[in-house]
C-alpha cells in the first residue's frame, strides 16, 4: 500500500477536457487525500463522468490538458489496463455482471487482465475469488448463482473485481444507484467504509447531495465542468450543496448520447473491449 508523507494521493491540477464546442472539464483543480472518501457531486453534465474516464484511462492522456498524479507521480494513461496496473479501479454506476458466468469469473476479470492471462484455471480462479470475498467480508458464496443476487450482491461483486488488483484507488460512479432500500444502502456505504479504513482511496461519483454525504468525509462540487466548491464532512448541508450544484447551462437532451456515459453506456463489457483494443 502507498504510503504518502503529504497525505494526499490523488492531485488533479488545472484538467480541461472538451467534446467539441463543449467543454466537459474547465480547469479542474483539486486533491484527494490518502485513505480517504471523496464524493464528486454534480448533475448530469457537471463532468464527473469525464472525470471518471481520465482517472481510469478511459480517455488517454493525450486527450486532455492539465495534469493528474497519482502519489505524486504522474498518471498518464493510454487505457483502462494501464489504470489497473497503476492501482486505479472503477466500479461504473450499472450493476454490471455477467449471469453466464461464475461468481469467481466475475470476481477476477480485473485481476486476470493485468495478469495477461485470458484463461486462468478454475482452482486458480475460486482460490483468488474467496480470498477477496473473505478479506473484504463480502458475503456472497462462490456457488451461488449470479443471476440470483440481489441488487447489493451484484454491487458487491463489482467492487470485489476492482478489489481484487488490490488498488490504491477506486473509483465508483453513484455506487447507491439501484440500490432498493435502506438495508442495501447501507450495505454499501459500510463495504467503502470499510475500504477507507484499511487505507484504499475511494472517489465516489454522485448526483444526489444525499448519496454523497451518506459516505464521504470530503465533498467536491463540479458544476458544468467547473470546480464549484469543497466541503468537509462537518460542514455538510444538503440544501448548500444543492444549490452549489444546480446548472446555469441550458439543458441540451443529446449532449448525452453524444459524449456517451461511462455508467450506463459501458459497463464492464465494454471496459474489456477497450482493454482488449490496446
């Protein structure tokens, strides 16, 4: 685990991105400090998705301008694997797994692509799979089926893939979204907890002022692209927190399907489709 003198992990300095005439990130500084859960709470469109992309390598670094470092070096990235590789996870926003295939599968697809290694053995596969179940004490059984997990199942087992290249930081786009009540909720909010306690980095993307007081200890407010204002957990107020995010951008239904969305539009297939392009 990285262990930093400064305490800050994660430093993103003067980061623009545009999408054409739209500019998705406007001179986005700030920092994120070492064991700890960041929200970046925003509408649709404040760029936390774009956001989202750069960290994971979504979006090679070529693409945008500023800089983006990772304990204190750069974070320069061509593709998703690298992002693995420098210990940068992402959990997208849709309860993405795969019915077809195994709890253990769906546990290790991360760890396998950094391994290089498309076809491990099943032994192999079970034995990294509960190591991470237990660790994490996520309670889902090897043998259980997935496509009768819950909701917060199919959450957990996301978060047990990106858990399992043991990373410094992990990045969850609105990880309370599908969740059906409360119990699940709470499920969640206690798994980055739990992170957070034993020293991995979490940045939890949110569009409701509640999802990301629920679990962060600093908030950073993005409104259309720009840096709006940061809050510790003390001096979280939902109905501030509202009104520093509300857009001044008219609304436009297909900047949407143009730019995509990492979340609903990608999901952990498409990640591996990227993977395997590079």
């Amino acid at each position: 685990m990285t262990t930093l003198q400064s305490g800050v992990l994660l430093e993103i300095e003067h980061v623009t991105m545009a999408y054409g005439a739209t500019v998705a990130l406007n001179d986005v500084t700030f920092s994120v400090a070492a064991g700890e859960v960041h929200g970046v709470l925003g509408e649709d469109g404040a760029g936390k998705t774009t956001l989202m992309k750069i960290l994971g390598g979504y979006l090679p670094s070529g693409e945008y301008s500023g800089a983006v470092r990772l304990a204190g070096q750069p974070l320069a990235l061509d593709s998703i694997k690298d992002g693995l590789r420098r210990g940068v996870a992402l959990v997208p926003r849709l309860l993405a797994v795969f019915d077809h295939m195994s709890v253990a599968e769906n546990a290790t697809m991360a760890r396998s692509e950094t391994q290089r290694r498309f076809s491990l053995s099943r032994r192999n596969v079970d034995k990294q799979a509960e190591e991470v179940l237990r660790h994490w004490e996520i309670p889902i059984r090897l043998g259980d089926q997935v496509r009768d997990l819950s909701p917060l199942q199919r959450r957990q087992l996301m978060i047990a893939n990106a858990l399992g290249v043991e990373p410094v930081l992990v990045v969850l786009d609105e990880p309370l979204a599908g969740m059906p009540d409360g119990r699940s909720i709470s499920g969640v909010v206690r798994l980055i907890r739990r992170m957070s306690e034993r020293g991995i980095t979490c940045l939890c993307l949110a569009r409701r002022p509640v999802d990301a007081t629920l679990v962060a200890d600093h908030i950073t407010v993005l409104r259309d692209g720009a840096l709006a204002g940061q809050w510790r957990r003390e001096d979280f107020d939902e109905p501030t927190l509202a009104l520093a995010m509300a857009s001044q951008r008219a609304y436009d239904p297909e900047a949407r399907a143009r730019h995509g969305d990492f979340g609903e539009r990608s999901g952990l297939l498409d990640q591996f489709r990227w993977w395997i392009r590079k």
